[in-house]
C-alpha cells in the first residue's frame, strides 16, 4: 500500500529500472514447453491486444492465453475483441499499480492517468470488487 503514494514517475525510476515492456514475452517459452513436453500450454503476460492474442493461438505456441492487468485495466475487453475491435481506447500502461494494491484494496485499476477523474477510477474500483457498476 506504500508503495501506490509514490509519483509515478519515482516509482517507474526506483521499482522499474531496466525494465521495458514487450508484447507477449511468455509466447516462445509456452511454445518451447509445449514441444519439450507435449503438453497443452497456457501463455500468460503482455497480451493486450486481440491481435497478439490471436497470433500466439493460431501460431500453436500455446492453446490458451491468461490474462489478469489487461482485464482489470478493461473489464469489458472481451467484449471489444469479439466486436472486433483489436485494442481498448485506454489500454493497460503496465504500471503495476494493480498488482501493489490488490494485496489489501479492493480489485482495480489504480493507474489515475487512464481515467477521466479520480472519481472514474473509484468506481471502476468499485465495480470490481462487487460495487456498483462504473
């Protein structure tokens, strides 16, 4: 929880040095396992758009994909794939806010810069974690 009070900008510098994102990082490692061991694969991490989803699954590099930052960024992204749509307008900025704060608060996305207002964050929080809806 102490961590989430530190700027953004601190806590990008402190906690995430070195560290740069890259779409579906996991992919080539389900797909090693997967021809290692014969074994069915679940790929997880860096899978934000319909688009790497779809690639990683049609490729055989895995036969399912899990995801947890997206989704709590963008509750309704299945939805937004299956209309087609290949990315959410305000898509996860991989802050890792969510995963700070979910050890003691409710669900949610905590990134403020994705939302209109404070309040918009809340409520998505909120809906969450059993609320009302955003």
């Amino acid at each position: 929880m102490l961590l989430n009070g530190f700027p953004r900008p601190i806590a990008s510098a402190i906690f995430g040095a070195r560290w740069h994102y890259r779409p579906a990082p996991n992919a080539e490692y389900a797909r090693a396992f997967k021809e290692a061991t014969g074994l069915p694969t679940i790929a997880t991490g860096g899978f934000d758009t319909k688009k790497e989803i779809d690639a990683a699954l049609e490729s055989g590099k895995c036969d399912l994909i899990a995801m947890a930052r997206p989704l709590l960024a963008n509750p309704d992204l299945l939805d937004l794939f299956r209309q087609g749509i290949n990315a959410p307008e305000r898509p996860c900025t991989h802050c890792n806010r969510c995963a700070i704060a979910t050890a003691v608060l409710p669900l949610g996305c905590y990134d403020r810069s994705r939302f209109d207002s404070q309040d918009a964050m809340e409520a998505q929080i909120l809906w969450w974690s059993g609320g009302p809806p955003a």
